[in-house]
C-alpha cells in the first residue's frame, strides 16, 4: 500500500463524510486513505480508545534532584522494532518533557512525527519510569497488549497515522486522533498467536544481546579493560610542541582519557596498527538522478541504530534521494558514520542492503572475516569510540574527517580470539535478522487477516 505523492488527483467527497470527519483538506480523502478506512469498517473494528485508555500518570523527577531514573525519549526508540535503548539520568538533569510515568505492558505512542511509527511496548525493566511528553501512553482494556502493538506497526496503522498529519505544516497528532483510529478485533485465538509470534521475536533479540556481550566481554578481557575508567578533568597542561605537532587548540583534544587509551592499548601487549593499514577503504558512487523514476534503498546516518546496529533503509525514488547519497553499498561492508561518531553507527551490511544507496557521511571499508567482525566490537567500545571522538571538527555538527580514521589504533589481538569474536558477531547478527523476520511475519499475518476478512 503506498500513500499520497505530489501527483494531483481529482476526488469527489460526499457532505456527510466532511461532516463526520469535520476535515476539509483535499489529502485527508485520498483515495488510498479511504480504502484503508474500507477495509477496517468492514470487518469487527473499534477505535482505539473503546479497547484501551490513556493514562494519565506523571512524576516530576526534578523532586529528587539526585536520584536516577530510567528514560525514553522518541528518539530513543527504534521504528523499525519497538526496542528502547533507554538513557539513564538523575533528577537534576532530567529535560523538562521527562514527565509521564510508564507501566509494563503500556504501548507509547510518539505525537510527533508519528508517520516515522515510533511506537514501543513497555518492557518489565522500565516499569514505573518515565517517558517524553511526546508520547502518548496508552494501558489496553480489551485487547492483547502484544497484539495492539504489532498492529500498530503495520501499515493499516501506520496509514492512518499519515492520514491525520497530512496537510499540517507540523506534523502530529492529537491524544483525540489517536483514541479515533481503527483496531481489528480477531479472536482471542488469533491475537494470541500473534503474541506467541512477538514473544518468539523477544527471545530471539534477548539471545542476539548476549551475544554481543559475550564477545564484548571476550575482547575487554584480553585487552585489560572490563573496568576501563577514563578521566574527565579539564584543567591540564600542554606543552607548546604538543600544539605545534597536533595544530589543535581545544582544550578537549588534550584530555586526559585520551592518553590513558594510548597507554591502556600499549600495556595491552599486542601490535598496534592504524586502521588504514588493515582495512581498505572502498570508493564507489552512485547518481540516483541519472535514474529519476528507479526506486532505490536508501541509507542515511539517523537510520543505523546506535544501540543495536541495525540499518533502518527507506525506499526513495532517484529524483528523492538528496546530493549527499552517492555511496553504493555492498554485502559485507563495513561502514562508520563520520558524523557524531561517538555515538557508535557502526555496522556491516546485511545481504538485503546488497546496492543501496547511502550518504556520503559514511566512512566505508572492506575487511575480511575475522577482522571485520572484530572491528565491529572493538569500535564499538569506549577505547574505540573515544578514539573516533578525538578529532571531531565542528562542535555543532561534529565530523571526522577520513584522514583521522585511518589514524585511529587497533590492537591485533590473537587471530584465534579474533575468530571466537567473530563467531558471536555473525551470530548476534543471525538472531537479529530471525528476531525481525518472526515480527515481521507477525505484522503479515494481521494484514492478512484484515485484508481476508474484509472483502
């Protein structure tokens, strides 16, 4: 199901339709819009807010200035799979939005931009901790929890998302908007099947994240770091020669942290060698304009998760795609995002990615197993990280420039390590790619059913 383009299309509206909606922009009865409201009337469906209820909890967590809590924010959320990579902050520093208190099984609803469908289920650990403003938080009454949220996440919900927000120069959507949209009712049967299925996913993801740590632990210990602690301070001393050489005058180019990592890695006991010098980079450009109407994937920096590495890809048309997508991307590359590099958009190309197209804001280089999957932990750690933070230029849009990540030190650690890493990497990217397709069988599986019983 596609939604509304810039093409113009004539549409006879009946009075009583602009009358029950009380809407009378042009886009709101597109005809995509108004079969999708078709498909849902004709089969058991109630608006969200006769199968559920928003809750109306708050905390102001200024009231303990030094207590931590746990937060979500929208861009917390990954819309590709509900999962939250929470920020944990005390009271004292918690942004004036941190208000609304969540429960287990509540589903947020992102306002904001809720085209982008970002939408999560509330999981056990952040039971009575608090959310963004932004989100609507909704406690279902007659419905399987696991159920709404996964038909949430399907396109029937998703277009009725777009359909409020259409012709609004900011885009959201009203608490009443969203109490408004369809919910299918299937048997109790059915939706505990697809609960079953989401459940399925859950543990697939939970095994993919012990994965990671399993060969996050494994590298911190052969590298001396699982309680790595770095120096904040600011006040230091520099010599002149230091800045002569470095030709940097910022104070944070001289902290501390970042000569403890030296000395961390040469205590380490293992060979140093620049990145350059084990990964090559890959030089390959694409102009999507030479093919206007050819309907590409499309790869921009917001759209790797920090937190789990996963590459949420849209689909644009060549004439779409902005002058800063010209990388092609292949099965296997390695790719770093050379803005705010410190938050960790590192990742290796899924074989659905084969020739997507992708910002030039990527730092791309091919590495052969083990050592790519090495690398992808390896950068991954704050000893990485810092490292690709160091010569950021820019303090509003920090950016690395490429001649700095070839500078940037990797340990080359036992290849028989290397491949015990590596193994773990491919496997917490195989449960991944389980996790995702379960879900997304889940999503087909309401579809279908919608789309069964409507006709």
């Amino acid at each position: 199901m596609s939604y509304p383009n810039n093409k113009m299309i004539d549409l006879e509206i009946k009075y009583n339709q602009l009358i029950e909606k009380m809407r009378f922009d042009a886009e709101h009865y597109h005809p995509e819009f108004l079969k999708l409201e078709e498909y849902l009337k004709k089969i058991n469906s109630l608006p969200l807010e006769q199968v559920s209820e928003f809750s109306s909890l708050r905390k102001n967590p200024e009231n303990e200035p030094y207590k931590e809590f746990l937060y979500v924010d929208i861009s917390n959320v990954n819309i590709l799979t509900g999962e939250i990579n929470i920020e944990i902050l005390r009271g004292n520093e918690a942004p004036s939005r941190a208000r609304k208190v969540v429960k287990e099984n509540d589903i947020i609803i992102s306002t904001v931009r809720p085209n982008r469908n970002a939408v999560a289920i509330i999981p056990p650990y952040l039971d009575n901790q608090i959310c963004s403003t932004g989100f609507s938080v909704i406690k279902t009454k007659k419905i399987n929890p696991l159920f709404l949220f996964t038909y949430l996440k399907t396109k029937f919900a998703v277009g009725q998302f777009v359909r409020f927000i259409m012709a609004s120069m900011y885009p959201a959507i009203s608490q009443d908007e969203i109490g408004s949209i369809l919910i299918p009712i299937p048997s109790e049967g059915f939706q505990q099947m697809i609960e079953s299925n989401v459940r399925l996913s859950f543990e697939k993801r939970k095994e993919a994240g012990k994965k990671y740590e399993e060969a996050n632990k494994l590298l911190s210990e052969i590298l001396g770091i699982e309680e790595l602690a770095l120096e904040e301070k600011k006040t230091i001393e520099v010599s002149f020669n230091e800045i002569r050489i470095s030709e940097r005058f910022d104070v944070e180019y001289f902290l501390p942290k970042f000569f403890k990592i030296i000395e961390i890695l040469k205590n380490a006991g293992f060979k140093l060698e620049k990145l350059k010098k084990i990964c090559k980079e890959v030089i390959r450009y694409i102009n999507p304009l030479e093919k206007p109407s050819h309907k590409f994937l499309y790869v921009e920096i917001g759209d790797i998760d920090v937190r789990t590495s996963d590459i949420i890809s849209k689909k644009a048309l060549g004439y779409e795609i902005p002058t800063s997508g010209r990388r092609f991307l292949k099965e296997g590359d390695f790719i770093i995002s050379t803005v705010r590099p410190t938050r960790g958009a590192i990742t290796i190309v899924p074989k659905e990615l084969d020739s997507a197209v992708a910002s030039t804001a990527f730092y791309i280089c091919n590495a052969p197993s083990p050592l790519k999957e090495y690398l992808f932990i390896f950068l991954r750690t704050p000893i990485g990280l810092n490292q690709l933070g160091r010569p950021v230029i820019g303090a509003m849009y920090p950016t690395l420039k490429k001649n700095h990540i070839y500078e940037i030190l990797i340990p080359l650690i036992p290849t028989g390590t290397q491949k015990s890493i590596s193994i773990l990497v491919k496997e917490y990217f195989s449960l991944r790619k389980e996790s995702k397709e379960i879900f997304e069988k889940a999503k087909k599986e309401i579809e279908g059913f919608i789309t069964k019983n409507s006709k």
